[in-house]
C-alpha cells in the first residue's frame, strides 16, 4: 500500500505510524535509501509513505485498516489530537476515519461483534 507524503515530514510521519498506530518501521529498501518517506508494516502488510513533490493530500481514496480493539484505538488517536470521524454505514463492522498528519484520509474498521 502507498500513500503520498510531502518531503520533510518523515518525523511527524513516525510520531504517527510508529508512535500512534503501533506500525513497526522498516528500513528502506537499498535501491530507494535517501529518496525520503518511510515504510512502516502491520503484520504481513506493507505502508510505504512515498515523497511527492507536488504532495497533496489523499482526502477521498484511503486505505481500509482492519484492526482489533478499535475503540482504544481511536482513543489514542484523539489523545493525539487527529480527529475521529465514526461512520456506520459499513454493515457488519465498526469503523471510523481519522487523517495522518499531513491530512491523508485513513479508515480503520473492526468486525461488529
């Protein structure tokens, strides 16, 4: 998976992914160290953060998160100060939006029990 980010915000990026969300950080592959971004895995998928110059925002198009124990998530996620969006139209699942922090739309959602 891929989302575009702006050059200079790997930090933040970290704090976020690393810190907030509990995604391990993975070295760079050697073929593109030193272009910027990061690559961060959750289990046995991928995020790579990609710098692109004329970065804008991913605010409609996201990726779908699945994730256990959602609503601690969320909670540490606005202790963060990103704002939570719930939605309910999703039968079957519980889930919510929130934006990284240089605004892409990120959904995460868990199996109603």
């Amino acid at each position: 998976m891929l989302l575009a980010v702006p050059a200079g915000a790997e930090d933040a990026l970290r704090a976020f992914y690393g810190g907030v969300l509990g995604m391990a950080e993975l070295p760079e592959p050697p073929g593109l160290a030193g272009r910027g971004g990061c690559w961060f895995a959750a289990g046995s998928r991928v995020l790579h953060l990609g710098v692109q110059r004329e970065f804008r925002p991913a605010c409609k198009a996201h990726p779908g998160i699945t994730v256990t124990g959602i609503d601690a998530l969320a909670a540490r996620i606005e202790a963060h100060r990103s704002p939570v969006t719930w939605d309910g139209d999703l039968p079957g699942h519980r889930r919510f939006h929130a934006w990284d922090p240089v605004g892409n739309r990120l959904e995460f959602l868990e199996r109603a029990r």
